[in-house]
C-alpha cells in the first residue's frame, strides 16, 4: 500500500561531467600533483566559481610566483588531438594492480555506413610515426579520406577564431529585411562603400544605382537632410565636400551616407576633389570651367590661418573682386578649347588659374598680417 501511494518519479541519472586538466609536467604522484594545485577542494571550486586554477611546484612557499592556467570549454578543444579520460582504481590489498575504465575522448571520427562503428581518421590527415612522415608527400597514391575539416591550429592563423568560418557578405534586399526585422538580429549599421568614384577621363554615371538610394534612405530617415542636399545640386551642379557641409550645416557622416544618392566622386583632372550631380557632364559644358578646382599651398601664418597647408578650392567660390574680374573677362574673351584639352585642363587657361591662385594667397597673407597687428596692439594697452 505505501509503495502504491508512492508517486515520487525516480530520478534520472545525469551525464557526468568530466574536467580536463593539462598538468605541465610528468605526474608520478597524483596527489601531490593536486597539491600544487591548492587540492581538490580549491580545484573545485575554482572550477565551480569560473576562476583560473593557480600552479605552484613548490606549494608551502608562500613568496613563490604560480603558473596561471588558461580555462576552455570542449568546443574550444581541438579535435585533431587526442584527449583520453580514464578512471584509475587501485587494489588496496595490492597496489601495484590498478582497473582502468575509459570514460571518454576527443577524436576526428566518422561514423560508418550501414552500422554503429567509427572510423579513426587521424591516421589519413596527418603522419603517426616518422617514417610515414618523411614519406607523406611521396605517396603515389592518395589515401581516400572523407570530407573533414581540420581544427584552426593547422591553418596559417595564429590564433583560434570562429570568424574564419564567418558567412559571405550578402546585401540583397532579403537580407537587409532580416537585418531590419525584429529579435535576434544584428542591429548594427553595417559600413558599405556604395558611392561612385571616377577618374578624370571616365565615363560620368547618368544615375544611382538602386542600392544607393536604398542605403542612404536607410542610414538617414529624416527628410530635411535630403532636401537640403536636392536644393544645393538644384542651385549648381557640383560642390566640394567643404562647401556642402558649410551650406547645409549637417554632420560629416550624415553627409557622407546620404551623398551617394545625389552625386559621384570626381577623384582627378580639373575638376578632381569635387562631387558632381549625376547626370552632369562639365566636360561638354563650358559653364563648367567655372567649377574647376585649383589647390593653393600655403606658408606658416599667425592664428593658423588657413588651418592646414594645402586648400583645394572651387573656382566659383572665390568671390576676391580681382579674381572675379579676370575670370569674367578670361571667359569673355577665350578661344574654345579642343576636347581633349578640355579633358585634360579643363576650359580655363592654367595662367588664369595661377593669378587666382596668387590672389588666394596675397589676401591670406593680409589678412593673417592685420590680425597679427591687432593682437600687438591690444596686448600693449592691456599692459599699460
């Protein structure tokens, strides 16, 4: 009647835990092998707490440095090396007779068809002896070895990583759904180059490519950074990045993001530095000599004016009277270029971009002069 009224469940038997311990050294005696370690109690529970176990050969010198030891789970163990657990019993009325019972390992196998054995495929990856060695690559005949990955220390990295074996990049736009849906994905704006860059003689793109606009919607959902931009390209067909971002006063990697959708990077020639509208082409219009870039080198000046030695600007933004004097008159007056000049030099003449460039300079000069003046001036009647 008691056994019938018993309704407790019996208990299931748990798999064992086993921890592995790489003893740096030959143990002859196991427990006083332990006690270089702190003894089984201080092994389990540093085992238990998630501490480093600490090693020390010669323990009762409390001045001795001890060996910090580096803990691993079982995935991190390689699987190209074999690591055998065993229990040892001893017989107490005689010692030298022990019982050994294998409770597991760790080895590449591959199981066979049709029944419940394993194949050892150490044996087919890598040399066991010697010889074998000294004879592997002279084998006429391959050993057929199935399809197996070795662990991480036999490739060229030093160090295990688990990123080797690390997807492809996929930007199609299932992919960028699933980034954008819900739990359990990666969140992080992922970096992508999809602006266009050319060089001086390449063909100029009409228009964006769909992934473009698709990204710089993504990294920037507000409006008003778009239309501000569509104002600016609407007003003049190129612009330096410097310009853009006095103009529109948006942050730099706001602008970055959202500036493949509107234009392309004109990387050399006369209008090298500069980002052009899509669809335009300021070869094949003569108004755009007046966008042509020039880069001025500068001496040291007083207050850091400008700030850096070399300024690269747009002809159409320097607005010193003298030099729009002679633009407006060198334009005037010009003969057409040939199309290759164009491509080469640009519409404008390289003498008019020297006396710019002249200008550029004379007028920072005076200017870093007058304010190195008037800081002398009002350090004096501060002194007095």
């Amino acid at each position: 009647m008691e056994d019938f009224l018993n309704f407790a469940q019996p208990k299931k038997e748990e798999p064992k835990q086993f921890i592995l311990i790489k003893y740096p050294g030959i143990v002859q005696d196991v427990d006083k092998a332990l006690q270089t370690m702190g003894g089984l109690q201080l092994i389990s529970q540093s085992h238990l707490n998630n501490h480093s176990l600490e090693l020390s050969h010669t323990p009762n010198n409390p001045y001795t440095s001890r060996i910090m030891a580096e803990r691993k789970t079982r995935d991190n163990v390689s699987s190209g090396t074999l690591h055998l657990v065993m229990k040892v019993r001893r017989k107490k009325s005689n010692p030298k007779k022990m019982k050994t019972k294998f409770l597991g390992l760790y080895l590449p196998l591959k199981k066979r068809i049709g029944t419940d054995g394993f194949d050892d495929l150490i044996p087919r990856l890598i040399p066991t002896d010697m010889s074998s060695a000294l004879s592997w690559w002279d084998q006429t005949q391959s050993l057929p070895t199935p399809l197996f990955l070795p662990p991480y220390q036999f490739s060229r990295y030093l160090t295990p990583s688990t990123k080797i074996l690390g997807r492809e990049t996929d930007h199609t736009e299932k992919t960028r759904r699933a980034v954008r849906s819900g739990y359990g994905q990666n969140l992080r704006v992922e970096r992508k180059a999809l602006s266009v860059t050319v060089m001086a003689n390449d063909e100029f793109p009409l228009e964006p490519s769909t992934e473009a606009v698709e990204e710089a919607h993504f990294r920037c959902k507000h409006d008003e950074p778009h239309r501000l931009l569509k104002e600016l390209f609407n007003e003049r067909p190129m612009w330096t990045r410097i310009g853009l971002l006095y103009r529109t006063r948006i942050d730099d990697s706001l602008l970055r993001s959202i500036l493949q959708k509107y234009a392309f990077y004109i990387q050399s020639g006369p209008w090298g530095r500069l980002w052009c509208r899509f669809g335009y082409d300021p070869r094949k219009d003569k108004e755009g000599g007046l966008y042509q870039t020039l880069m001025v080198s500068f001496r040291q000046h007083g207050r850091k004016l400008p700030r850096v030695r070399q300024m690269w600007y747009c002809v159409m933004d320097v607005q010193l009277p003298k030099a729009v004097e002679e633009l407006v008159g060198m334009v005037e007056t010009q003969a057409m270029p040939t199309e290759e000049e164009v491509r080469e030099k640009g519409w404008l003449p390289p003498n008019l971009l020297d006396r710019i460039r002249d200008l550029i300079k004379e007028d920072v000069a005076k200017t870093s002069k007058e304010l190195e003046g008037s800081m002398s001036m009002h350090g004096e009647e501060d002194f007095i």
